[in-house]
C-alpha cells in the first residue's frame, strides 16, 4: 500500500540536538535550522518522526527534571504520539509474511504504516497482545487516543519518581543479563571467520524463535509440527530474508567483532536500529551504527538513508515517498 509521509527516525543525540535547538537558536544555530525543517515538513504533512522505546526509556533517564520536561516537550510535539512498535510485534507481522509465501499461503495484509503506533506505550507490546493486563483502564486508553501528545509528555514528565527509577533500574539490569550472553558469545566463536560466526548467530536466532514460528504457521494454516517441516531451503533463508533478524544478525556479529568492550548504550542504539532501518524512509544515528550497516550493505538492500547527524537533512529529503 502507498506510503503517505517519509518516516524520519532519529536516535536521542538526534532529539537533544532539535530540543537545544529549541530552548536557545542563538547558541544553537545549526540545531535551530535543523528544527525549522523538520518542522516546516511536519506542518506540510509530509513527514512522520516516531518515537522508539529507547527514546522514551533515555529521557525517562534524565535526572534533572527542567532538561527532561523541555526535552520531553520536543519529543512529544514533534512525534505527536506516535512510536515504532516493538520488536516482538513488528517480527510477528514479517514472520507471517515469510512463512505465508514459503507455504503458499494467503499473506496477511497490513497497510502501509503497520510498524507505527498511535498508543505511545506500543513500544513496549500491542495492546491487543494482553501483555498490559488490568494496568490500563478503557477510560486511559481512550484518554491517550484523545490527547497523544499530552498524556505523553505527562508519562515522560510526571511519573513519581519510585516508579521511573525502578523501570530504569529494571532496564539497566535486564540490559545487564543480555551483555553478559553477547560477551560469552563473543569468547566462543573467538577465532572463527566472520562467515562462521555470522551462521552461528543466524542459528542461534532461528532456535530462540523456533517455538514462535510453529505459532504463527499454525494460525496460517501451515500443516507444520516441526522446523523440519518448514523445509531446508526456506530455513536456511529465514534469517537472511526476514529484515529485522537479518539486520540483527549483521550488525550484532560486527558490533562483537570489535576489540572494545558492548555497553548498555550498545543495546539501546542497536535494538532502536534493528527495528527502524528496514522500515523508514531516513535514520539519524551514531557513527558506529551507521558505519556497521553501511560495511553490510543494509542501508542499499532496504533503501534507507543514513544520516549521522540531524545537520544534514535537507527540505529535499523529506519530500513524501511512496515505495
């Protein structure tokens, strides 16, 4: 389905640069410019600048109260609400599509912004998924709808202060227990050639997801009971084929390949990253995100624009695209 506005996706040095462009043009004058373009392409309606769950978990982050709220103030305008949906619903939808071709089967049919969500807290899971339980109301849910930018920035701004730094805190150890499998990944595949360690990853993802592929081929119709059914030549080119996985895959394999240690920072740009390159128009990001999906060709397979810093959009940039 045609596309209706380029997808502009920014990492949170790409949102600090708009809001200090924001908070002072004089001593900021290339992050004001930049946020006159940005901005004068929202009001033409011609983009769509969404929110990841990282951008809302590193301003959650933020100590200081007056830097969070003015930040938050930019987030939340700019993006209006709207967010990138998780992984774990975005790589259900690609799964689908997968297993369906791969079976001859009817494809699920989604519309062109299917990876974007106007419920703010969709960064996190699907409503629809149950994962939020009795947590939110009708009444909060319909109060969101309404008011996306508000209620946003007051989740951003105005959550009590136990609850935001145990959800840090929650992160930061999860995070924790994720590095310490990539680091003794990282010492077991030591020595072996990158075409080996890249097949090692791609098996390691294809077995994490095994149980969730026999799912969703189940809900399709597919008469499978095992990955074996599924057939050697379409496992062997699920990984490669799906784009969040494949992306995963090359840019985890490269990260671990570097002498320096992976940081927490490390997984929130790599997860945001995954999920917004095969699917948005344009990414502003860190070099080394950039670097590592240009060095994989990522950035030509899906046709996305790599920025690294927001000085470089351009009005011409931002012109609507239908793929």
């Amino acid at each position: 389905m045609k596309r209706l506005s380029t997808i502009l996706f920014l990492d949170q040095n790409a949102w600090i640069a708009l809001a200090r462009g924001a908070w002072d043009k004089d001593q900021h004058p290339q992050d004001h410019a930049a946020l006159k373009v940005v901005c004068e392409a929202l009001n033409a309606e011609e983009i769509v600048v969404p929110l990841s769950f990282a951008n809302q978990y590193e301003t959650m982050k933020i100590n200081d109260p007056v830097r969070r709220a003015h930040l938050a103030r930019v987030q939340a305008t700019v993006s209006g609400g709207r967010v990138l949906r998780a992984r774990r619903p975005i790589l259900g939808t690609m799964l689908s599509r997968y297993i369906a071709q791969s079976a001859d089967l009817p494809s699920p049919e989604a519309c062109g912004d299917w990876f974007l969500s106007d419920l703010w807290f969709e960064t996190v899971a699907d409503l629809a998924s149950g994962a939020f339980g009795e947590m939110m109301s009708p009444e909060a849910i319909d109060d969101i709808r309404e008011r996306p930018r508000e209620t946003l920035f007051d989740y951003l701004v105005n959550t009590d202060e136990v609850t935001r730094r145990e959800a840090v805190r929650r992160f930061s150890a999860d995070s924790q227990s994720l590095l310490a499998r990539m680091t003794a990944r990282r010492q077991n595949v030591q020595g072996e050639s990158f075409a080996v360690r890249l097949r090692a990853y791609s098996a390691e993802l294809m077995l994490d997801e095994s149980d969730n592929i026999l799912a969703l081929a189940r809900q399709l119709g597919a008469p499978w009971k095992g990955i074996r059914d599924f057939g050697a030549k379409y496992a062997k080119g699920l990984v490669s084929d799906v784009p969040i996985m494949n992306v995963e895959r090359q840019l985890a394999v490269r990260l671990e390949d570097q002498s320096r240690a992976i940081t927490e920072n490390d997984l929130r740009d790599m997860a945001s990253f995954v999920t917004a390159l095969p699917l948005v128009d344009i990414v502003v990001a860190e070099k080394q995100f950039v670097n590592l999906s240009q060095q994989a060709s990522l950035d030509a397979l899906y046709g996305t624009r790599l920025l690294t810093t927001i000085h470089d959009i351009t009005p011409d940039m931002l012109t609507t695209v239908a793929p």
